[in-house]
C-alpha cells in the first residue's frame, strides 16, 4: 500500500537525536551546569516551599489555630 515511499533523513535531525541519546555520556560539569543545578534544582524549590508553608501560617493565623510543623 505504501510502497516506494523512502524517507530522505535530514543530517541534522541525526545528529541532534544521536546526541541525545547519549547526553549522559558527554555531559561534563560546568559552571554554568552548576548554577543552573543551584538555581532550579535548590534556590525555587526552597522558595516554592516557603511560600507555602507561609500561606499556611497565615490561615492558621486567621482561623486562630496554632501553627502546623512542616518538616
């Protein structure tokens, strides 16, 4: 039914595929993998987590309850 319809691969479609494919392999620590491991890994987590635990604290403190632990 489908016959005779070859595909022309675009080299750097290939190219990008095969180094994804094998990213761990190459990846190398830089300072601005660090950074980017500091920023989006550790410093928004935190703040996310603070941000709520906030929220939190001040319904509590609206409702008159004693603040809940976290952690």
């Amino acid at each position: 039914m489908g016959g005779g319809m070859e595909t022309n691969k675009n080299r750097f479609i290939e190219e990008w595929s095969s180094a994804r494919e094998n990213l761990e392999y190459n990846f190398r620590w830089t300072r601005r993998n660090l950074a980017l491991v500091g920023i989006f890994g550790i410093a928004i987590p935190v703040l996310v987590y603070k941000g709520i635990v906030r929220e939190f604290h001040m319904q509590d403190e609206d409702a008159g309850r004693p603040y809940r632990k976290f952690l």
